[in-house]
C-alpha cells in the first residue's frame, strides 16, 4: 500500500477518534461540533494529495461522512467503518499509483538546499532552498509548513531519481508562483541521467508563470524503457521577481483512458488522382497513443492490419496501382 492510502488512514482515524467522543456525552452531533475534526482531515488529505480531481473525490467522501453523523448513535461508527474501507478500496483501485510526492515538509532545514533532489545551477550562484519561516514575496507554502524558492537571476535544475516501466502513462503535477508580472518560467524533463544534457524528454514546456496564488502545472509522459530516470524542474528568473516559489510536486501513474481517433494529413478522405508513389500521413488526435495499426486495400478492408508502432506515416510498398 503506498503513501497516499496510508495517509488517507490516518486521516480517517482522526474522525474514528474525534466521533465516540461526542457520541459518549451525548452531544447534539452537528455539521458545526464535527466541523473540526473534519478540517483537520481535509487538511491531511489536502497535503498529501497535489491535483484538483483528487481533492474533489476525498472531500466529497467526507462530505457523506458529515451526512451519516445525522443517523442513530448506535449505528454510527459502523456505518463510519464501513465507508472508510469503501474509501480505502476506491481510493485503491481508481487512481493510479503515486510513484513520488514532495511537499517538503520532512527532512528540510530553512534555507538550505532542499532534501531529496540533487540540483544543477546553470546560471547564478544561488539553489532551491526548502522554506518554512518566510511569506514575503509570495512565498507562503501551498500547503503544510513548508516550500522552496529559488531567487532572482538564477536557472536552476532540481533532479528527482525515479524508476519508471516502459509503456506506462506517468503524470507529474506541481504548484509554483512568483511575486512580479513577467520574468519567470518554469519547465520539466526528463532522463537518463542528473544533467543539464541528461534532460532529453520534455514533460512540460517552457511556461511563464504567474504572479498572485498558486499556478498548477501538469504534464504527461511515457518511457520507451524500464529504468532508473531522473526527474527535472528547471525555473528560469531575471531581475524582475525576488523569488519563485514551489510546492506539492507529484508523480503518478496516470490512469489509462483510451486515445482520441486518429486524424487523416493527406491524402485527403476520397481524393482522386493520388500519385501510385504517394504515402500515407495522419496526425494524433491526442489522449496520448501509443501505436498505431492499418488496415490498407482496396475496395473492402482487409481483415488483418498491420502494427506500425508510434508513427504517423506509411509508405506502401510495393506502389499503388493506378486503377484503384
């Protein structure tokens, strides 16, 4: 079981803790006397949890939790109990696995390079420097007590060792924000090795990023190998921002959803006078395949195909013949 179900535990155990507490003095059970412990959970869960969709599913589980304090006090905590393994299984067997999550918050001393990622400074003398005493300049956390930043006129790499499947879709997510209008963007790749040569993958690209709360970045991915692979965040800043700030970056396995259909280049649907020596050319239609099979005749579709792999074009051969 990885970190994200045992965290969802401990936050389950709070309410397990907080609820016979009040049952046992009799207390008027409220949205407003559990609304406490509720928030202490969300916020657990909050933090160890980096996109929208997550939060949304978790808070709408407690949500029905708040609901069913409404019911007889002898039938509550089992009723509690029984949700919570629902959860736990659902939680389990909807989201993908979570291969990292750092929101700095353990293992982190203010104002030194953060822990867990090596770094690469490719101009600059400074580094990321995990946070948790300083909010000026945006640089209040996310989420939890801490964050990093890294300070004006410096790019810098930060690297995260990873082992990665081939053909598995990975989604990595983070949350950053800077304190001026322009001069700040932010990228991630990755690769073989914890080098600025090394990051030969794009994630994400090149993207400014914004002054005011918390910007969400999302990139998709899939090595064509099993491996060790390096992680990298690149923040780029002139004179103009003090700092940019980072927080909850994540790593999961994304959930497999079937790819859109493919679109036709050329030659166009139901063209004629198409050259005998003309190839076949079609674009993704996004939702990230990963192959692509033809079938090719004239007249009718053949009845088996021909697995070309991740291309987007196909030269028959031999040529076309001039009457179909």
């Amino acid at each position: 079981m990885h970190t994200l179900l045992w965290q969802c535990i401990l936050a389950a155990l709070k309410l397990c803790i907080a609820l016979p507490v009040a049952i046992s003095h009799n207390l008027l059970i409220t949205s407003y006397i559990i609304n406490f412990p509720l928030f202490q959970a969300r916020r657990d869960i909050d933090y160890f949890l980096g996109s929208h969709r997550r939060k949304r599913r978790i808070f709408l589980i407690f949500n029905v939790l708040q609901t069913l304090l409404f019911t007889q006090k002898n039938n509550i905590m089992r009723k509690l109990f029984t949700l919570l393994i629902f959860t736990l299984f659902w939680a389990g067997s909807s989201w993908g696995q979570n291969v990292f999550f750092d929101g700095f918050e353990t293992g982190n001393t203010q104002a030194t390079a953060v822990n867990g990622w090596t770094q690469v400074s490719v101009a600059g003398t400074a580094s990321w420097l995990a946070n948790t005493s300083l909010t000026n300049y945006n640089r209040t956390p996310r989420t939890g007590s801490w964050n990093a930043y890294l300070q004006y006129d410096n790019t810098d790499w930060m690297f995260k060792s990873v082992s990665l499947t081939a053909g598995t879709i990975y989604e990595l997510t983070f949350y950053a924000r800077q304190d001026a209008t322009s001069g700040c963007s932010i990228l991630a790749s990755y690769g073989t090795e914890a080098s600025v040569a090394g990051m030969t993958n794009s994630i994400i690209p090149s993207t400014s990023v914004s002054n005011g709360n918390y910007q969400f970045f999302t990139g998709s991915f899939s090595p064509a190998t099993t491996g060790t692979f390096y992680i990298g965040i690149r923040a780029d800043l002139n004179y103009s921002p003090w700092y940019i700030s980072i927080d909850d970056i994540s790593l999961d396995e994304a959930v497999p959803v079937a790819p859109n259909c493919a679109t036709l280049v050329s030659p166009a649907d139901a063209a004629t006078n198409v050259l005998p020596t003309a190839t076949l050319n079609w674009a993704s239609g996004g939702g990230l395949p990963t192959g692509y099979k033809l079938y090719f005749g004239a007249g009718s579709l053949p009845g088996t195909y021909t697995d070309l792999g991740n291309v987007t074009t196909f030269d028959p051969s031999p040529y076309m013949n001039y009457s179909t």
